[in-house]
C-alpha cells in the first residue's frame, strides 16, 4: 500500500506546491499589476513544461487503463458455437446491456455487494477513527518506552492483508482462539451476520494504526504553548482535548479518514481470504469484479469496475470538498494542497480498485 | 477553484467519451477469423513446463533428468501459486496475450473444457499416448467433444477414512457400503464411552470447490446425475435429491456436526486426526500425515458408501496441455510423453505419494506395501464420475456451490435448492 502511495504523493507535490505559493502571496499593488501577470504567465508555462512528464506518466497508467475498462464494458461475453464446440474469438458489441444486466437480472447480487460495501466502509472507518485517535494519542504521550508503545502498535498495520486473512481465519476457526475465549461456538466464516463482524474486526485490527500514525504526525506540529495557555485558563485534560487537539489535529485526521474510506471501498483481499469468496454476506464490489474477471467475461467484470470507480470517485469528490472548504477557512495553501492530494488519491484508487 | 476543478473533470469526461469511441471502432474490426485445422507440432529447442509451486521437491528432479539427455530442448520449470484460481487466472493471462512463455501446462482435471474451448490448447493426437493403459475415468477427463486436449498426469479420488479400532469395539462388520449402514455403526461406536461426544462423519461442505466436490459426490452415489452424458443439467430428479437429503438430513440429526459447515481439506483432516470424528471423506494425501498423527494405526480406509451400495467419487488430479500459442511444440510432445510415462507416474506416487493414472501401479506389490490404500483408490477411481465437464465451470461450480451451501445451511428445502439449481445451470449452459 505505501510503496504505491508514495509516488503518488510526490508525483503531485509540484503543482500543489507552486500553487500553494502562487495562492499564498499577497496581492500585487496596481501599478505592478501588468509586470506581475506576465512573469505569472512566465512561469505558469514554466510549471506547465515541469509538470507534463507526470501528465504524461499519469495519462499512461491512469488515464489510458481507466478508458480501456469503460471501453471493455460495452462488449458482452464470447459466445460459444455449439456446432463445433468452440468459443468465438471476439467479444460482441453489446453497448449498456451490462450495465443494464447489473441493474436487472443480476440486481440482487449487484445491490447487495454495494450495502456491503458502504457498511464496511461506514463501520469500519468510524471505528479506526476512533481507536486510532486513542492510539496517536498514546504514542504521542512521552512515556518510558514510547518507542515500544509505537512499534508495537504499528506492527498490525506493518502485516500484508492476506497474511492478516489468514492469521484471523485461524482465530475465527470453529475451533480457534476466538471461540475458545468466546466460550461458545460461533462458525465465522460461515455465511451471516458473524462473518460480516469477523471481516470488521480484522480490518479495524489492521488499519487503526494507520490513521494513528497520521494523526500522530498531526499532533507533533502542535506547539506546546497553546497547551500551556490552555492550562492556565483552567482548562481540563477532556476539554483540551475537545476545543484544542481535536480541532488542530483535523485537517491530518480528515486525509487520514479519507485514504482509508477509499482504502476501504475496494475492500476484496480480507473478506476473501478470512471468509471465502462468494459469500453473500461479504461480498464487496471488488470481489464482484473479480468474480466475473475470473470467469473470462471481461465485459462484465469492467462493467462492475466502472460502477465501483464511480462510487470511489463520488466519495472521493466529496471529502475533497469538504477538505477543502474547511482548509481554506485557515489558508489557501493548505486548502490546494489538501484538494489536489484527494484529486490525485481518488486517481490511485481507480488504478488500484 | 471549484469551477476550474469542474471545469477540468468535464473536460476528462469528454476526452474519455471521445476515447471510447475511438477504442469501440478499434477493437470491433479485427478477429473473426476460424480455423480449426490439424495442429502441427513442429520445432524444437528450449520450453517451458508450467505448474503449481512443487512443495515435495520432485518435479525438478525430473525436469533436471531429461534436460540431461536432451541438452538443446531445455526444460524449465515455472512455478505458479499452490492456490488453484490463481494458477488458472495466471494460465488464462497468458493465453489471452497469446504469450509463448508458456509451454506445457498442467491443468486441473476441471479446466480441460474451458480450455480446449477456447482453443488455448491444442488437440493432440492420441496414438501418441499409452492411453489404453490408463484408467478409463482419468482419460475421460483429458477429452473434450471426443477430441483429445490432454494427457492426464496424475489422478486423486475420494476415499472413506474410518477409526478401524473403534469399529471393532462396537462390533461393526466391516466398513460401511451405504449410508444407512454409517448412521448405523455412528450409533453403535457413540455408546461407547471412547465414542462419546464424537462426530460421526464429515466431508467438506464450506463454500468452495470441495463443497461441489462432496455434493457432486452424495448426488452420483445415489445414482444422479448433475449434468447427463450429453452435458445436458438434470440435477432437479428424485434421485439427486436422495443424495442432497442425505447431507441436509445429516447436518439436522448431527451426524455431520455443525462446524463443519466450515470445513475445508484441512479442517476436516485436523479434526479426524484429532480423534474428535469417526468417518471423514478425504483424499489420499491425508493417509501419511494421519500415520504421524494419534490416530496412527486405528484407522483403515475404505471406498466411499452410497444410498444403495458403494458410492461414486469426484475425480481429482492434473492433466498435462499443450499451449496454443507455444513455440517448439515437437519437443514439448516428446516432453509430455516423458513426463506422463509410467515410469515417472511411478517416481511421483513413491516420493510424492500422486496417484497414478496407470491402473498397473494400483496392483504393484511394492507400491501397495508402501501405500496400503492403494487397491481401495483404484476402486474409488475406477467407480469415480468426473465433475461436470462443462466450458463454463466456473459458473457451474459457483452455483452448486451457492444452492447445495444454502440447502446445507438450513437456508432452502433440498428439493428447492435442486429446483434453483438446475434453472440455473440450464442458464449458465444456454440450454
């Protein structure tokens, strides 16, 4: 996950950071007005001839696969000729019939793999947030060994999903751990409610740790006096906390949620792996997509792809507003930085989903 | 800001519609060229033989003996993910770039339709192949339309593990040949006081392929059939519905416990070994591990029951495929006739415990005194019926998985999972 974040994030830090200087320098005095635009053109051109070997890079991996996947969507499966028992060697044209099938004769599936979705995305970001506040929290705390605390705490996050699959599926087994302390036995991975806790709880396992580390980052950048005018005004730990840290921690504690709301959107390693593929009472979009991938109809699965895209990008769009509107209340650099990192986020998951 | 951002996703919009034009127009113009004419297998030097991750360290051993002798047509070997999908997925990629990096494949007994109907695999001529020596089953499984796609290269089939000392105690017979007979020795070795609290029987019923292998199972023995002799589905019979009855019926009065509606090999496994069940319907592989385990020496294996008599086993294994898009295809037969030959067949079942598909070595001496299962395996092959061969089996075996999991669930009657499930392979199959 973070090997592929990181290019990401560079790749758009030049335009988000000259726009950030462009957008945080005073207004020109009239008389200057003239020169200043021409030197501005200057160096738009300037920035435009930095940036278009990104463009183009973006273009290439994102852009060009993103309209393969809308094109591929508009054909059908290949048939096969019962006559000689062969499987025709082209797709057929079939235009919006997938979308149609989707919203039709596979809606069932289709609409129950979408509540799925939102409801890991709902539950399981709104409880890491929580837990990773807690956690960042802790970590930030200069105790006696701080650095245990952190390491310790961000081990879960350090494990790739599919080990942590089969890690929880060893502790949701019907004779596993899980149960043992449980006292009674619950089958997990069997189809029901239990199966869609078993997914939470492994997911919240895994990820609170990561908004804990952005939160903590956050949290480092706030200065000690505020804390210490707080004190002096008589301010206790619970409303310090409130009307200090929560509100100069959020613009961290926004992107952070953001990454994982995306993150969790195109959930599919996890329920795989812990539950099975195929259950109805897990089954995500993602793993919709890949069902029908895995059955050579490319048409379809693309169909899907694009659906859960859309759905990202929606989210997307709107935690960049909301970014960005709430960024911009305390300086025009944060705010154009925050929205181009969601533009270029929402761009990293439509590669990834 | 917000408009130029506005401003800007319009503008991607348009390019993207502008661009799926484009790509429509492209890709609607080529293809629709068939042919089918006789493969021609010529040319030779270096090839690659693709498989699953060898976890017994036999393969290459045998790779490594025919690139001796044939220095200039080197073998070597690709090794795919253990996990089965992932190795087809890989398969498929390959075939759908048309790549020649690929050259023998070995393909799941399941896969052989699939393939050959969409000719990423070439028809091979079987005088080639000692097939009249193979068991008549395994060979069915390398055949798609009466042409032959495949070589088989080993073979695998159910068998019935049972606690051969508890058996006795209670004073059952022998082994049971039909289902009746199971429940009954469950009930007899339950009243003793090592039988207490025990399972009687488990197979694999989570939702993955080892469930359609286990329905497929309970369906032949009761004598029905999932897919008929042409390929036609005929799952919704009487007959069909016994053997369905009789895991849902199971599951209710506990012969099958609960849990194992999450079983897959290993669980099951793990809990025979564990001594917590009486019966377990297995593969051959658990012999050896069950010999290390605490139940060494008190079980016996036996062929699986039916409703009437001895049931019928799904057919596991691998077959050998030639891909289409291969180069030095001359040599990649020769490499495929080395590896499936008997001699090879007999390396892997000693150091890789791979059934064979020769019937010969289910009779060799030695071999028995080394797997004592081995006369039971063949009655279980020879008696096996394959998974329905089907070009779309990967929708067939999601939806037995989806109808047979919910009928075992307690979800659906089995006369309404049955009902479902053959409207849908009728669809799925366009018949």
């Amino acid at each position: 996950m973070a090997d592929i974040r990181t290019p990401a994030r560079t790749a758009v830090r030049p335009p988000g950071g000259t726009a950030g200087r462009r957008a945080g320098r005073p207004p020109a005095p009239a008389g200057r007005r003239a020169r200043a635009a021409r030197a501005t053109a200057g160096s738009g051109r300037m920035a435009a001839l930095l940036v278009s070997p990104t463009l183009l890079v973006l273009s290439i991996v994102v852009l060009y696969p993103t309209i393969m996947a809308l094109a591929e969507s508009l054909y059908g499966p290949k048939g096969l000729d019962p006559r000689t028992g062969f499987i025709s060697s082209t797709e057929p044209f079939v235009g919006l019939r997938n979308y149609a099938d989707i919203f039709g004769e596979a809606g069932d599936r289709f609409w129950n793999a979408f509540w799925n979705t939102t409801f890991f995305t709902v539950v399981t970001v709104a409880l890491e947030t929580v837990i990773g506040v807690a956690m960042a929290l802790i970590m930030h705390r200069a105790l006696r060994g701080r650095a245990l605390v952190r390491a310790a705490i961000l081990i879960p996050w350090a494990v790739p999903t599919a080990i942590s699959g089969l890690l929880w599926r060893w502790i949701f087994n019907s004779n596993g751990i899980a149960n043992d302390l449980l006292g009674r036995q619950i089958l997990w991975t069997s189809e029901g409610f239990q199966a869609k806790v078993a997914v939470i709880v492994a997911e919240v396992w895994k990820t609170a740790p990561f908004i804990g580390l952005l939160v903590l980052a956050g949290l480092q950048v706030i200065g000690k006096e505020v804390y210490e005018a707080a004190r002096l005004d008589g301010a206790g730990p619970l409303r310090q906390f409130w009307h200090i840290t929560l509100p100069l921690v959020k613009p961290a504690l926004l992107v952070a949620v953001l990454f994982r709301c995306l993150d969790a959107l195109r959930m599919f390693d996890l329920p795989y792996i812990l539950v099975g593929a195929q259950k109805h009472s897990v089954e995500t979009l993602s793993m919709l997509a890949q069902h029908e991938a895995s059955n050579v109809r490319f048409g379809p699965a693309s169909a899907y792809a694009v659906l859960l895209f859309l759905y990202v990008l929606l989210i997307a769009l709107a935690f960049v507003r909301l970014l960005g509107t709430d960024l911009v209340g305390d300086g025009g650099a944060g705010g154009r930085r925050g929205r181009r990192r969601g533009i270029a986020l929402f761009r990293r998951t439509e590669v990834t989903a | 800001m917000k408009t130029r951002v506005t401003r800007a996703f319009s503008s991607v919009a348009a390019l993207t519609a502008a661009g799926l034009v484009l790509t429509a127009c492209g890709s609607s113009g080529d293809g629709g060229s068939e042919q089918t004419g006789p493969a021609s297998f010529e040319g030779r030097g270096p090839i690659t033989y693709v498989a699953a991750k060898d976890t017994t360290g036999t393969v290459q051993p045998v790779i490594d003996r025919w690139n001796k002798l044939h220095p200039d047509e080197k073998v070597t070997f690709i090794q795919l993910p253990t996990d089965a999908d992932s190795q087809r997925q890989q398969m498929i990629q390959n075939a759908e770039t048309k790549s020649d990096a690929y050259t023998v494949l070995s393909l799941d007994v399941v896969w052989t339709s699939e393939f050959a109907a969409h000719r990423w695999i070439d028809r091979l001529p079987e005088k080639e192949f000692p097939l009249q020596k193979m068991l008549k089953p395994v060979m069915e499984t390398a055949k798609y339309r009466d042409g032959l796609y495949a070589v088989p290269a080993s073979s695998d089939g159910g068998m019935l593990y049972y606690r051969s000392d508890l058996l006795k105690k209670a004073g059952v017979a022998g082994p049971p040949k039909t289902w009746a007979e199971l429940k009954d020795a469950c009930a007899k070795v339950r009243k003793l006081p090592e039988g207490k609290g025990m399972s009687c029987y488990a197979g694999q019923f989570q939702k993955y392929e080892g469930l359609t292998v286990n329905f497929a199972e309970a369906v032949h023995s009761a004598g029905g059939v999932v897919t008929d002799a042409n390929g036609t589905p005929d799952v919704d019979t009487p007959a069909a519905r016994k053997g369905l009855d009789f895991l849902t019926g199971s599951f209710r009065d506990g012969t099958i416990a609960k849990e194992a509606i999450t079983y897959q090999e290993e669980d099951s496994r793990q809990a025979f070994q564990s001594g917590r069940l009486i019966f377990l319907r297995n593969w051959p592989y658990v012999y050896s591990l069950a010999q290390k385990s605490k139940v060494a020496g008190k079980f016996e294996v036996a062929p699986l029951p039916g409703l009437n008599g001895p049931g019928a086993s799904s057919l596991g294994g691998h077959n050998l495929a030639l891909s289409s898009f291969a180069k030095n295809k001359a040599t990649a037969l020769d490499f495929m006739k080395f590896f499936t030959s008997e001699q090879i067949a007999k390396h892997f079942l000693q150091d890789a415990s791979l059934a064979p598909p020769y019937a010969r070595l289910y009779d060799d001496p030695a071999l028995v005194k080394q797997y004592p299962y081995l006369p039971v395996l063949k009655q279980s092959v020879l008696r096996a019926v394959p998974r329905p061969r089907v070009v779309q089996y990967g929708d067939v075996t999601s939806a037995i998985q989806r109808e047979a999991y919910a009928a075992l669930n307690g979800g659906k009657s089995s006369a309404q999972a049955l009902t479902d499930l053959q409207k849908d392979l009728q669809k799925v199959m366009g018949r």
